[in-house]
C-alpha cells in the first residue's frame, strides 16, 4: 500500500483579529512616535547585556548583526552562518526560551536577555550601527486595541532609524506586514512586503506556521540616508 500525501492548503487568513485592513491610527501613531523620543528607564539585564555587546566589541570590532524576538536563538545560529565575518547577537526578553537554544557551532554569535526596545535605546546612544536587523515573528498583537503594543506602534520604534542597516522583518499576518511597511517609511526606511516561502526555516514559529500551512509575509528594507 503507497502512503497517501494530501497537498498542503495555503491558510491566508489565520490570525483572528478585528481589523479587517491597516489600523486607522497607524501613521499619527507613528508620526507622534518620531516626533517625541522614547524615554523608559532601563532594566538592570538589559544594561548588562549591552556591557556584554560592547565588551565583545571592543575586544574584536567586527560588523553588528541583530536578531531581535530571537526566542530559542535558531535564528541567531544560522545567521551566524550567513555572516561568518560579524557579530550576530540574538536577544529576546524570556530567560525561558533562551534556556532552550540548541547547538553552538560557530562562536560568532551571542545569545543575550534583553528588552529589545531598550536594547535599541542603548545602541543608539552609543552610536552604535548595524549591519542588518533581522525580527523573525515579533508578537502580533492583533487587536485593534493592541496597537501600540506592536512593534511597529510602540513609542521605540522610530528609534530603528539611528540604527541604520537593512532590516528584514517577517511575520504570518498579512495586515502586519503591511502596517510595518507603512510606519517603516514614515521612519526613513524603505522596501517591500511580499508574501514568502522559506525553502529551510530560519526559526521555530516559522517552521511551525509553515508545516500548518499558514501564508508568510517578509518585509525588507534599507534606512534611507
Ligand atoms: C512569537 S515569538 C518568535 C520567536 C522567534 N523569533 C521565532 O520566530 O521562533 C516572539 C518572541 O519575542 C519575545 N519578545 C516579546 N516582546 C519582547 C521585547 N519587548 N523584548 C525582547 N523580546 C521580546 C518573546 O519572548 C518571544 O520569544
């Protein structure tokens, strides 16, 4: 008996939200955003965690690759490959998931405990930039009353703009890929969002999202000078 294999149905729509297209607030959001700095005391790991960085750079300057929402830091290993030359340095919030990183191959790269949004404030006060940014699956937050709570609503967000570099930014929602798109202009950096198929993985809710059949969504873009 031949096993039988049912093709994959593409779910478009998986995220329940009450926004049927881009939230209605979002660019006065954005625009109030840039025009008033971002200010939130930094926690105590996220300050240590950016010692951790600087001593590393100092010891061996080298070009600074982020991830930030890293989670278990699979991401954070392979991009590590991809750029063999620099620094990549994963950082996410939950002690727990970092717990859970698998393999250390290369010694390139950096898992971290930080709070991303005030992990960019220090960057940014030390001027310093990066290479590329890379935000895997942020949160969606998908309530409409949710929007500040998304990466691209949060006071933080036009902190992005000191950084500098490319950003690539994925997500299976497809409304969030076309708001980030919308606040990244207002911010100075410009790309595209088209829908994607990875050939292998990057992170594990990719690899889940995919093998449930969900519709991916990539933004990527490069601060305009
Ligand atoms: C949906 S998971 C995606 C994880 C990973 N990028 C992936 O694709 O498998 C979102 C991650 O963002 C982290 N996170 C959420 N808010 C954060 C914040 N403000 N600072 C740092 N990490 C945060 C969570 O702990 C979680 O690991």
């Amino acid at each position: 008996m031949t096993a039988q294999t049912t093709p994959k149905k593409i779910l478009p729509n998986v995220i329940v939200t009450d926004q049927l297209g881009p939230h209605p607030d979002l660019l006065s959001v954005v625009q109030r955003h840039r025009k008033h700095l971002w200010r939130k005391p930094c926690p105590e790991h996220t300050r240590d965690a950016f010692r951790i960085l600087q001593q590393t750079l100092e010891n061996e300057p080298r070009p600074l690759v982020l991830d930030s929402f890293c989670g278990t830091g699979m991401s954070t290993a392979l991009l590590a490959d991809r750029y063999p030359n620099s620094w990549v340095v994963g950082i996410d919030q939950s002690a727990h998931r970092l717990a859970k990183h698998q393999g250390r191959q290369r010694d390139n790269y950096l898992l971290l405990r930080a709070e991303a949004e005030s992990f960019w404030a220090c960057l940014a006060e030390a001027k310093v930039r990066l290479q590329s940014h890379w935000m895997l699956y942020p949160n969606p937050w998908p309530k409409a009353s949710q929007l500040k709570r998304r990466v691209h609503g949060h006071g933080a967000f036009p902190l992005l703009s000191k950084l500098g570099g490319s950003l690539e930014m994925r997500t299976n929602w497809n409304i969030f890929a076309t708001e980030f798109a919308q606040a990244a202009a207002v911010i100075g950096l410009l790309g595209t969002c088209e829908a994607y198929t990875s050939a292998s993985p990057l992170t594990l809710f990719e690899k889940k999202y995919q093998q449930r059949g969900h519709e991916l969504w990539r933004f990527h873009g490069e601060f305009y000078r």
